[in-house]
C-alpha cells in the first residue's frame, strides 16, 4: 500500500491524466455540495427571523372581556410556544409629562407579554414602545415622567410599522397579576409554526354569559400577515435538500470520466504485469488525494460561513458541509471502482486505436 500511494504522488505531481484539471471540477463539485447548501440554510435563517420577528409567528385570540390571563400565560409551557401572554387596553390611556398634549395608549398585561413583545427588561416596572422612549429622553436605569409622576421603567420594546396590528407603536404597557380580572386578548407566538395552539385556543376563553350565537366565539387573528401566516422555506429547501446527492452524482461522473481518459495507460500497466489489486489501491489514492486536495480549498469559506452565522444555525450549516464532503468523496470513490472494473487488458489495442 506504501508503494501504491507513493506512485499516486509521483503522478500526481507529472499531471498524469489531467489531475489539476480533475482537482478543479472537484473544487467546483464540491463547492456547490458544501457552500451552496450553507448559503441555502442562512437565506431560510434569515427569512425565518424575519418572520417570527415581524410578528407573523404570533396567533392572537380576542374576544374582549373573556380572556383568562393565568390560562393565557400557561401556554408558554407548551412544545413550540416561544412566549404567551394576555393584555386588555385602558380606554383613557396615558398622559406624558413631558408632553402634556399628549397621551400614549396605556396596556395591562399579564407577565408573559413582555417576552411576546421581545422586551428588552432591565428591571421591574412598565415597559415603554421605542417611539415613547425617543419622545421622553428616556434612558435605561431611569424613571418615567408619566402621568405627573416619576414611574419605574422596567425596559422597552419595539414595535414598527411594518405590517403589524396598530396600537403598541406608541404605547406603555404596565404589567399585573394574571388572575386580576379578565383581558381582551392572548397573544402566544409559536415557533416553529404548528397547529397545535389553535386547536387550543378554546381553553383560554370564557363563556359569555348569556349568549350562545356564532358571534360570541373567540376571533383568531396574526399580528402581522405581510409575510403570510405561515412560514415556507421556499424552493431553496430543495438547496440543501438534495445538494449531496448532486456531490455523489457530479463527483462519480467525473471520477468516470478521468478513469476512463487513462484507460489505455491502465490497461498497458496490466499488460506488463502491474496487478489488479495493486493498480486500484494507487487509482484510489490519487482520487481521495485529489478530493482532500480540493476540500483543502473549499473548506476555509465553509468554516467562515458556520462560524459567523448565528449559533443556533452553526451546528446545521456544519453538518450540511460534512453531508456534502462524505457523499462527494463516495461518489468519486465509487465511479473510480466502477470506471476501473470496466478497463480490460485484451481491450489495449482497442484502446490505442481510440487514443
């Protein structure tokens, strides 16, 4: 074996058969077994955080005055749900100090709201809307000027205008106890999207007391439908989906075609007493060289790729590369084998003939 790999350098380093050529295609084999998948995977990442962070991966359930907030926030303990929590508007809303013109509508919620919104919760208090917070000069650690008197600010949120529910743009949202009175509404974000919630959505629901008709049945509602309400990964999925098996497919071809380019000097080799066993131990050789080679140069844009990505998307992006690598070497390995088993010594004026 330590002769047969010693003769796969000595052609590697001749050329023999156009190995810098193979070593290119199987750079660009493996480029689109790797890279693309991982470029695939963070398009659906980012899409995919887009979508949760629009608010599109939240389920509202209104019905005014019947929302149970203790039932409302259970539903975090859920499989998928992210967060959940209830909240009712008061009418009045809230006058700022600062601007004694003007009011920010004014929320209860129970505890679980804050984590629906994506508040950013330094401490205890009421969480200020980023455009209340652009308009009172607030700063983290400080008290609010509201309604005449200085309130502690627990954090703040944002809510843009892209598409969403209106009424929180410019809002403050005081939490209470869940058990203090009923709400208007739950909102529970689930992700990864499933079904299961709706189907659940009864149990946070009170009756109505005396009604029985259509209309006193909860309303479901997403917070934001711009993106749809459901999220799909799109054709890219079929990306990172089938990219190894196009690795397995590319890598044995061109395996097949180099083999099969050298069929005459393999086929003069077994004339002159080189064995079988011996031949295909140095063919594989130059061939995994080959591809090592090329994963060589590859490899440093697949690891940029894993390691600057988010963490939760590393360990996927690192086992679509690794999917790629494994079925392109296989398939190099098993066109190697196959173009070689067809190579005959009878067939060697055949070939020279053909050359």
């Amino acid at each position: 074996m330590r002769e047969a790999v010693r003769e796969a350098l000595r052609n590697l380093r001749a050329g023999v058969g156009g190995s810098p050529w193979l070593a290119t295609v199987l750079v660009v084999i493996l480029a689109a077994a790797v890279i693309l998948p991982q470029l695939a995977l963070l398009d659906a990442d980012r899409r995919a955080r887009d979508f949760r962070e629009s608010g599109a991966a939240t389920l509202v359930i209104q019905a005014p005055g019947r929302i149970d907030g203790a039932q409302c926030d259970s539903f975090g303990n859920l499989p998928n749900v992210v967060a959940a929590g209830a909240v009712r508007e008061l009418s009045d809303g809230v006058r700022l100090t600062l601007l004694p013109s003007t009011s920010a509508r004014f929320y209860e919620s129970t505890p679980g709201f804050a984590g629906v919104l994506g508040a950013d919760v330094t401490g205890t208090g009421v969480l200020l809307s980023t455009e209340v917070v652009d308009a009172l000069g607030w700063r983290s650690g400080q008290a609010a000027l509201i309604a005449g008197g200085r309130v502690p600010v627990a954090g703040s949120f944002s809510y843009p205008d892209d598409g969403r529910r209106p009424g929180f743009g410019f809002s403050v949202v005081a939490e209470t106890l869940a058990d203090q009175g009923p709400f208007d509404e739950c909102w529970v974000t689930v992700w990864p999207q499933t079904s299961d919630v709706e189907s659940l959505t009864g149990l946070v629901v009170m009756a109505a007391p005396g009604s029985d008709d259509a209309d006193s049945g909860p309303k479901l509602l997403r917070v934001n439908t711009s993106f749809g309400t459901t999220f799909d990964t799109g054709p890219v999925a079929y990306v990172w989906e089938y990219a190894a098996v196009a690795g397995l497919v590319l890598g044995a071809i061109a395996a097949v075609t180099f083999v099969r380019g050298r069929r005459l000097e393999l086929a003069s080799a077994r004339h002159v007493g080189v064995q079988r066993a011996d031949q295909l131990a140095m063919l594989l050789s130059e061939m995994i060289i080959v591809t090592l080679i090329a994963a060589l140069v590859v490899a440093p844009f697949a690891v940029h790729l894993a390691v600057m990505a988010e963490p939760t998307a590393t360990d996927s992006l690192a086992l679509y590369a690794l999917r790629g690598l494994c079925a392109t070497l296989a398939g190099v390995v098993a066109g190697t084998i196959l173009a070689w088993s067809g190579i005959r010594e009878r067939h060697l004026f055949r070939y020279f003939r053909e050359r």
